[in-house]
C-alpha cells in the first residue's frame, strides 16, 4: 500500500478561529496565530505553536 495517499489525521486543517475558542485562547493569541498561518492550518502547526497563558497568577 502506498502511504504516500494515505491521510494523516495531523495533516486535519482545522480553522485558526475555531481552535482558539476551544481551547480557549486570547485575542492577542488567536491573532499572532491568524498571523502566522493564515485562517486555516494543521492540527499538528496550532498545538505546536500555540501559547496559552496561564490564568493564574
């Protein structure tokens, strides 16, 4: 079997919008990442380069 046509679930594009409300991301994230990717990127890129500030201080 050829991999090479096979889908990598980490290769799911996922919008930049949507994955910041889940997981719950600042503004000032979600943009840095719109940014970075423009509105659509791996689920793999927005787990990588996501920052999530802690909300306790």
């Amino acid at each position: 079997m050829d991999k090479t046509n096979a889908a990598v679930p980490s290769d799911e594009l996922w919008s930049v919008f949507d994955f910041a409300r889940r997981y719950r991301l600042e503004k000032r994230e979600e943009n840095r990442l719109l940014m970075l990717f423009g509105p659509y990127a791996s689920a793999h890129e927005l787990l990588t380069n996501a920052r999530r500030h802690s909300l306790i201080s």
